[in-house]
C-alpha cells in the first residue's frame, strides 16, 4: 500500500504560515527555508509552499517513483516528479526513502 508523504498548500508568507501553526498546534519543523516549510504532525507532513514557486498538491512515497517521469532532486535531499489526475490534481510522486 502506497504511503501519503504530505500535503501542500499555498501561503503568502512562509515564516508566518510555520509561526500559526506552531502556536496552535503540536508540530515539528523539519525544513524551512524562504519559499517553502514542511511541518510534522504525527500521522503525515504539511508542506507550506508559496503559489509561485510550488502547486498546491498532496504527495506520494513510491519505491518506483522514475517511472512516473524524470526525478527533480530537492533542497531536503529528496527527488520527485509531479503528475496530474484527470481532474488536474497535481501530485507528487515522491522516491521513497527506503
């Protein structure tokens, strides 16, 4: 069974979206940087991304994931690719880590 990684959504400003939702929830930060934040919660990740740089989508961990197309490497380390549904849901197909 495939694994949900994160969700994505847009914020205007990275720095205060990690700020709201640090002060009113129990979250990690593991990246942050000025276009784009992922936070922690205990079953899956949020990532905070801007609407420029970023789509709004939800990611998937797949062991196959090239077969989906060519791997961008990442600023966190991590590779994806994004794809679209046929209702033009953007996801990423994220390599798996194992």
């Amino acid at each position: 069974m495939d694994q949900l990684h994160h969700i994505a959504i847009p914020v205007t400003d990275i720095a205060a979206a990690v700020e709201w939702y640090q002060t009113r929830f129990d979250v990690a930060t593991a990246y942050q940087d000025d276009s784009w934040a992922l936070l922690k919660f205990d079953n899956i990740a949020l990532a905070l991304v801007l609407p420029d740089q970023h789509p709004a989508h939800f990611a998937i961990e797949r062991k196959d994931a090239e077969s989906y197309g060519t791997l961008t490497p990442h600023r966190d380390g991590t590779a994806s690719v994004y794809v679209e549904d046929p209702w033009r849901n953007v996801i990423e197909i994220l390599a798996s880590s194992e």
